[in-house]
C-alpha cells in the first residue's frame, strides 16, 4: 500500500483470514499441540506454549478450546505427528514469500503448496531461496487504543525491543526472537495483552506490485491460507491503495 508499511499488507491478509473461524481456531489448536509438545504443557515454563496462549485468547479462542488443545499434547489417543516444513518462493512481480506450514502429511502439504504456486503465476524456490530477504523477530502487535506512539514506544524500549512501528490502527513492536516472551510479558503489565504475539519473518525491503501481478498475488496468497496446514504466511510486497481497494471490492 502506498505511503503504508509492508506490515499492513500483512494485516489485510491476515484480516481477511480471521473471518474464517472454525480455520483459524483449527490453526491456533494445532500450534497449541505442537508447542506443549516442544517442551512442558504448563505456559509459565514453555515461552512458545505461552505465546500460543496468548495468540488464542487473542483471537478469542474459548477457554475449554485452549486447555483441550494442550491437553491433546499428552493423549495417547492422538498419534498425529506434526512437522514444522517451511516453503520459499516467489510470486507475481517477483514478491518473496515464506509459508510455514504444521503438517501430519509433508506429501499432501508440498502438494498444495507447489499447486498454489504453479497455478497463479509463482514459483516455488529451495530452502533458504528467498528467508535472507527477510529478518526473523519477535512481532507483537497492539490496537491503536492500547495507547499514543510515544506512550507505546516507551513502553516497548523499557521492555527491552528494538524497534515500534505505529502505523494506521496499529502498533507493531519488534524485538530479538529469543526474547518475545519476556518483552511481551512487560508489555503486558503497561498495555494489557497484545493483539498477536508471535516468531515473524519481516522483510528487508518490499517490492512494489501493480497490476495485474496484484491480483495473482492475492489469489495466490488466498490460496495458501486455503490450506489447513498452512500456519503463517509472510511476503515483502506492497500494493497501492487504489488496487488493494479494487481487488478487495
């Protein structure tokens, strides 16, 4: 968008996935899973089960929901054995784009991974083929109402990050990725909880996209979001506000 960030692209899209409940509570469940997996089920002793936490009540995921999920970690009536498989590639205009994926299939997911690609104008690239266009941080993410610009920021740098970003309805806080849960903890104490807490790939720099790569691109990105196994999507591009506006009509 122009005169706008890369991350309110981001935020549009994930926006727009939102809507999609039964989705996105599915997505939010299996990272729950997987990260009480990765280490202990108790949150204050697991920072990714904490952050998985605090992305479902975010997402005003039910409390019932939540603990399920978690509790999914240590059933032995579950045997699913979910991967962490990220995808590269490039889309229309030459937009890099990162998908992250948790899968019990790697076949069925690469399957429609490279079929999102092929079909609308994108190729899909080898590991590492395009992740050092981008960084990886710690992104927590605040309504405007949370507070002004400078309010935000001086919470944030006596948290311990390294940059805000206070753009449109949105604050973003950006720190080191080994330490998003200590700063979204003290955030927490001066703000309240966050919108999102979460690893993020953020792009070094975006690539302008027009028409009509613009409108591959969408269809391409929607198409992943598609995917249940899809878990995050992340792209350097920007769109004007005149297109986004017409191809969101």
């Amino acid at each position: 968008m122009a005169g706008h960030s890369q991350f309110k692209n981001i935020m549009y899209r994930k926006g727009a996935q939102d809507k999609k409940r039964a989705k996105l509570f599915s997505r939010l469940s299996r990272e729950l899973t997987v990260a009480a997996r990765s280490g202990l089920s108790d949150p204050d002793m697991n920072p990714r089960l904490r952050s998985a936490v605090a992305a479902a009540r975010a997402a005003n995921m039910p409390k019932d929901n939540i603990e399920r999920a978690i509790k999914k970690a240590d059933s032995s009536d579950d045997d699913a054995n979910y991967e962490e498989i990220r995808y590269e590639g490039y889309g229309p205009g030459g937009a890099a784009i990162i998908v992250e994926t948790l899968t019990d299939n790697r076949n069925r997911t690469a399957s429609e991974v490279r079929t999102a690609f092929g079909k609308h104008g994108g190729s899909l690239g080898e590991s590492n083929s395009v992740a050092f266009l981008f960084d990886r941080v710690g992104q927590i993410v605040y309504d405007r109402e949370a507070g002004s610009s400078d309010e935000v920021f001086e919470a944030a740098v006596e948290a311990g990050a390294d940059n805000v970003e206070s753009a449109g309805e949105a604050h973003e806080v950006i720190c080191a990725p080994d330490d998003l849960a200590a700063v979204r903890e003290a955030l927490e104490e001066r703000l309240g909880p966050p919108r999102e807490a979460q690893l993020a790939w953020k792009p070094l720099s975006t690539v302008q996209i027009e028409d009509p790569d613009a409108d591959s691109l969408i269809k391409l990105l929607g198409a992943l979001d598609e995917s249940d196994d899809v878990q995050q999507v992340s792209a350097n591009f920007e769109i004007s506000d005149d297109v986004m506006a017409r191809l969101t009509a």
